[in-house]
C-alpha cells in the first residue's frame, strides 16, 4: 500500500531524514519506534504533505504521491491524527468531527460519525462542548475519530499515548487493535515502544533519519538491542 524509498527531509539546512525506506502492507499495523528526534514525527509530517521533502519517492496504492499537496493526499486516504491531538479548540465536539469529513461528498457522514460514537461513547455525551475545554484522553479520542471520519485507507497515527494516563493510554491501543481486526492500515509512532510492538505486526527503528533495524514485531521485542535501546531492559 505504502512504498517510501530513499525519503529525504530538512528544516533549513539541517537534514532530518536521511534516505529512509520502508513499506506498509494493505491490513498491517506497523510501528516506527526510535529515540526523540529521530525522525518519526517528521517522517509522517512529510507523508502527509505538511513537511516538504528534499529527496527520493511516495508512493500509495501504487501511484507516486510526493508532488501532491497535502489535502490531495487526504482524498486519496492517507490520513494523519497528528502529535498533540491539534483539535480546533474553540469549535464542538460535533463540529471538529465534521471537519474530519471536509473532503468527502457522500452520504454517509452521518453514519460514520455514530460509529466514532460507538468507539468512544464519551464523545457522543460531549457532542455539543468546546473541544479545547475536554481531558487531553478526550481530546486524544476526538483527533482519532476526525481522522476516520475521512475514511482512511491508510492512518497515519503520532504519539496517541502521549501524555495519557497508563489506563487511557491501553484504551487507545486497545482501539487501534480494534482498527486493526477490521482492516484498516496504520502507520503508528509511539514514544511507548513496547506497547507499540505489542500492537503491530512489523516494526522498523529509526536512529538520526536512517532506518537501523526492522522485522516483525515480536523479534524485535525480543531481539536484546532493541531492549537495551528502547524498551528499558536488558
């Protein structure tokens, strides 16, 4: 579904991405995980369009991608709930939702928001309040829910346990499990490797722009210098 190759960032002249490669398959939950400042964030940031790209390739669903603006790459389905949840604050709940749909000309807006509903029934009681007054957890629900009401073909996922309490935080990846058993594809950065892991199926560490290591997600839970880096064991 994905295919990165050789993806070059910067900010001004200092290079962030430095030729990474990777690929996400139709269905799959993988994980980018890695030190802060790595890279992560910036390698979404330029999937979606926000962040320019100073070198190599994107392609999705087989078509190359790279040239296109970022709102282009949103109808297609490539998708981003970003770092920091970036609610629009003084708007409702209701409101942030329906932006998430800005795009799409169907008639099934509707239904999908009672579906995001369903997923986070704190969101359906607080339809009618100002976004920016909710708990950061409730915040963190509403900027997953207004990426699904774009219908992503590919969710593009930062830092969606950041800043939670432990049991809010398994509330998110317990979502993104439930995401996962009915199809959708993600692309997940989490600061909390080991909860990450335990919710892809691959994973690929990144170090100073590069892609350093990858494979499935339980080797490298268990592979020793991938715990000794990042997952706080031996």
């Amino acid at each position: 579904m994905l295919e990165i190759s050789d993806l070059r960032s910067a900010y001004g002249r200092i290079e962030v991405l430095r030729g990474v490669s990777l690929e996400v398959k139709a269905g799959e939950v993988v994980a980018l995980i890695g030190s802060s400042g790595a890279g992560k964030t910036t390698l979404l940031r330029t999937l979606s369009g926000v962040q320019p790209m100073t070198g190599g390739e994107i392609r999705f669903l087989g078509e190359r991608i790279d040239r296109l603006p970022a709102h282009r790459r949103v109808e297609r389905g490539l998708i981003q709930s970003p770092e920091g949840r970036q609610v629009f604050g003084p708007l409702s709940v209701a409101d942030n939702l329906r932006l998430g749909a800005y795009t799409r000309r169907d008639k099934e807006i509707g239904a999908d928001r009672e579906r995001i509903f369903e997923m986070f029934p704190v969101l359906r009681s607080k339809r009618h309040q100002i976004a920016g007054t909710l708990s950061g957890g409730q915040q963190q629900m509403l900027a997953i829910g207004r990426a699904l009401m774009g219908r992503p073909k590919m969710l593009l996922l930062d830092e969606p346990a950041l800043g939670l309490s432990p049991i809010l935080a398994e509330q998110i990846f317990a979502t993104i499990g439930s995401l996962r058993s009915h199809g959708m594809t993600v692309l997940l950065v989490e600061q909390n490797a080991s909860a990450a892991l335990e919710t892809a199926d691959r994973g690929y560490v990144i170090e100073t722009g590069r892609v350093v290591g990858a494979g499935d997600a339980n080797s490298l839970l268990s592979d020793p210098k991938v715990r000794a880096a990042y997952l706080g064991g031996p």
